[in-house]
C-alpha cells in the first residue's frame, strides 16, 4: 500500500481539483463523511452522546466543521470550539464555517492569545468524543501558546479522542512531535496514510489507523509514482515463496552462512536456524575451527565447515579456503558473531570483491565495510545490509539522533550513493532499494529487543532469497515476518522474557498466517 508526506498529498489534491476537475469541496465532503461514519460506530450504546469537534483555521478544520453538521442534522448534540481567526479561513473551509453559522451550530470560539475559559474546559472534560481537527499534514512550526495548552486538555479530559487525517502536532512526514502532539485514540487519515503516522514518535499518538477514502481517482495517485509503501496482507500472500508437491532440498536453495567466533557461537547458530526456518532447503555454516565443535552439537540439521582462523576469530585466510564453497551457495549471510578485527576487515574485502551470488551481511559484517565503505564500490552483486542505528552511525559518520530523526531520507541517500538494499532496523524498521523505493515496516514489538534477534532476520532474509526472492523483496517480507513471528510470541508469552529462539521458532506459523498453497 502507497504512502505518502505532506508534502506529496499536497500535490495529489492539486492534480485532482485542477487537473482532473473533482471540486475541493467535493473532497472535503467526502473527508467529512468518513469522519462522520467513524463517529457513529464509536458512539454505538452511548445514550444522549455530546461530541466536540475542535477546528482549526485550515482544511483539516474545514473536514471537523463538514462532519459537526452532518451530526448536527442527526440531531446528536454536537459543539464547535473554532481555535484561531475565522477571518482567516478560506475557501472550502470558509464556506463549511459559514454554513454552520448559519444553521446555528452550538459554537465556541478562542482566539489566539487569551485563556481557555471554563465553558471550554467543561465542554472537552463532558465530551463523549472529541474530534481533533486542529492541524492536518501542512504543520511544519511548533505547536506553543493557546493551541498546545488545548492539546493538553483534550489529552487530560478525552474520554474518546478522534484525529482527522493525522494527530494535530505530529509531523506528517518524520512522525517527529512539533511541540506537542494529541494523543489520539482512533485517527482517520484520509486518502492516503501519511508516512509520519508509522514512525516514532509519532506513530504513539495515532490509535486505531483507518483509512478513508474521499474520491481521489487511482490514476492521479499512479501518476505520481510514490516510493514509500507498507505491507498489506494481499501482498504477503503473493510474496511467500510457493512449496510445489513434486520438490527437494535443491528447489529450496542453499545458505552460505560465515558467522560466530569464541563466545559467540549463539549469533551463527540462529542465522543458521533462521534461514532453515523460513524455508531454505540447504544450510551450510563456515565457523573458526576451534568453534566448529560447538556448532556441529548446536546444529543438527546445518553443514558446517571449520575455517582457518586467528585467535578464534575468522581471518583474510579463512577465505581461501572457504572459496570454493562459496561457488555452491545460492546467497551468503556474513557477520553475526565475527568479532572486530583487521584480519576481518580484509576477510570482507575478499568476500566483496570476488562473491558472485547476493550477499546478507549483518552485525560484525557491518562493521567490517565501516571500517573501509569504500570496499563497497567494488560490489558485483545485489548486497543487503541491516544494521541497527548505531551501526548505521558507522556506515555514515552520523549520529545516532540524526538517523533517528530522518530515517527515511538517510536509507534513501545511502541506498542511491551506494547502490544497495538496507534495512534499518528499529521499532519502525525501514528497507530501502537503490531506486529510491521505501518499505515501513509494521510488526514487531520491544519484546524482540533482545540479543540474537537481529542474527534470525539474517537468516530469514538469506533464506528468502535462497527460495528465489528478488533480495529487495526478501528484506521487505523477511523484516516482516520476523516482525510477526515476534508478534506471536508476545501474544502467548508477553513482552519479557522474549527470547531470539522463540522469535525464530513462531516463523513457520507466521508463514502460515499468510500462506495459501
């Protein structure tokens, strides 16, 4: 499903009214409507319901004072609480003013600069539900004054809050908080889902997402060509790989997985696992020697083959022997557990240059390309990174509350300059493609911030394209379905005590949620 900022919806309305000839206030109504309907399921078994709807100076305040009349007409008692300068309305907006004043619509009006009097205060705190529509996409300044002492009131009093298309204060393209933000129980966004309303922090202030449509053709929308998406579950049932009756281990491909050194054999042995648990048919695994003993008990399905090694960490050695088994693999994941050393920085160097298959590289992988990126430029096959944000630091020499702040423009610049996939792992994972094609990634929970979990999506990627997935959809259904799996397990477990091994043992039944042979 196409998401969008702002910024881009800003556009999509523009070709709408201009271009093909759908009214603004057509639109608006069809805004209006959505908001209407919402409030009538949610006000279902309230006897003599009171509904404030709270309008700002902008079309997003235009869509609340469409709806206040449509309650209005239902004869459910309905108030207006106008903040701002009605003088400054316009268009659309300021003919939904003028209707409402002219059918007498119970109204209150504050004005910029002075106190929120009692009579409003009573009205939010009495309120069965309050419609925020303060601020739509359009807000780029900090919410002070009048406006975030209101917020703080629909936030304190809200019985039931309802946002219209994004939560007033939440930046519709970053999700960042601008100030201060409603804290929304349901929010209907309209058109389209705005970017901002996945990502954290503002993604703590939507509620319950719904999507309402208000009559924007589909072929303005195509016409744009927006990059960023979500998954929708049509689209995981035509992602995951198909199992054919008449089918062996060889249909199913093979895993070359270089991971772990001394203390850390656990990273190898779950990027192992993750890959034979989204369903590859063969995983090979290239350990140091003196830790081949411990996987071989830890693994009995893989194939493990000890490498030459220095001090128990692989070595630029370890390649040449390694070599030869690489011809074989059908995709190599490389890093979980290596360690940080010079001789690795060399091993990846090697492995990089000389790989003719897609690589999955991860953790000490990572850091290994941080230590020279320039490796990168000699790159002759699709490469998946998946870092986390401090590993993302590395990669760029930015700081982690940089990346935190702009996570999709920083994937999409390093995705374009370097000419890989990436996968930023966070609450909101985000996978990006070279073209500058964006996945926000929906599941998961903190449940899965344990160690290990990010060694299993190493293997559940790796694993993918083994099947035969495109590497870029195999990142953006493997965060996915690791992200569920982890889901799973909170349902049944909880959130403490989560542990990597549970995320990797629920992947077959999140499979299973989405699959149709």
């Amino acid at each position: 499903m196409k998401v969008c900022s702002g910024k881009e919806m800003e556009v999509i309305d523009d070709i709408t009214i201009n271009k093909i000839g759908i009214p603004g206030i057509v639109l608006m109504e069809n805004a209006s409507i959505c908001i209407l309907n919402e409030i009538k399921k949610d006000l279902r078994g309230i006897t003599n319901p009171k509904v404030s709807i709270i309008c700002g100076q902008g079309n997003n305040g235009g869509d609340g004072l469409g709806a206040a009349r449509h309650l209005f007409n239902r004869d459910i008692d309905v108030t207006i609480i106008f903040i701002g300068d009605y003088l400054l309305l316009k268009g659309d907006a300021r003919m939904n003013f003028d209707i409402a004043r002219t059918l007498q619509i119970p109204m209150e009006i504050l004005k910029e600069g002075v106190f929120i009097d009692d009579e409003i205060a009573n009205l939010i705190q009495k309120s069965d539900i309050i419609v925020d529509a303060i601020f739509g996409t359009g807000l780029s300044k900090k919410i002070k004054g009048v406006f975030s002492d209101l917020i703080d009131l629909i936030n304190f009093y809200g019985k039931h809050i309802i946002s219209v298309d994004i939560p007033s204060g939440v930046d519709s393209k970053t999700g960042a908080i601008l100030g201060n933000a409603v804290k929304a129980n349901k929010t209907i966004t309209l058109a389209l889902p705005k970017s901002g309303l996945y990502l954290y922090p503002g993604t703590e202030c939507v509620g319950e997402l719904v999507i309402g449509d208000i009559g924007i053709p589909k072929i303005v929308i195509d016409e744009i060509e927006l990059k960023m998406n979500v998954l929708k579950n049509e689209e995981i049932k035509s992602l995951i790989p198909k199992r054919p009756p008449r089918s062996n281990k060889g249909t199913y491909g093979r895993v070359q997985v270089i991971a772990g050194s001394k203390g850390m054999t656990g990273a190898a042995a779950l990027s192992c696992k993750g890959a034979f648990r989204i369903g590859a048919g063969v995983v090979n695994l290239a350990v140091p020697e003196s830790i081949n003993y411990v996987l071989e008990e830890k693994l009995t399905e893989a194939i493990t083959t000890p490498l030459p090694e220095d001090s128990g960490k692989i070595c630029e050695k370890s390649f040449d022997t390694i070599k030869s088994q690489l011809e074989k693999a059908t995709v190599i994941a490389v890093g979980p557990g290596m360690g940080q050393t010079l001789e690795i920085v060399k091993f990846m160097e090697k492995l990089i240059t000389n790989t003719t298959v897609p690589l999955v590289v991860d953790a000490d992988g990572i850091n290994a390309i941080a230590k020279n990126i320039n490796m990168l430029k000699n790159l002759r096959v699709p490469v998946v990174l998946t870092p986390h944000p401090g590993e993302m630091g590395r990669l760029t020499g930015k700081s982690i509350e940089e990346i935190l702040s702009e996570p999709i423009e920083i994937v999409r610049e390093f995705c374009h300059r370097w000419n890989i996939i990436l996968v930023l792992k966070d609450a909101r994972t985000i996978i990006g493609h070279p073209d500058g094609e964006i996945y926000i990634n929906t599941t998961g929970n903190s449940g899965m911030a344990v160690a290990g979990s990010g060694d299993v999506l190493t293997g559940i990627i790796s694993g993918l394209i083994a099947q035969g997935m495109n590497p870029y959809k195999a990142a953006v259904l493997g965060t996915f379905l690791h992200g569920k799996a982890g889901d799973l397990v909170a349902n049944e477990l909880g959130l403490h005590g989560m542990l990597a091994g549970d995320i990797c043992n629920c992947i077959p039944k999140a499979i299973k949620l989405y699959y149709e042979n």
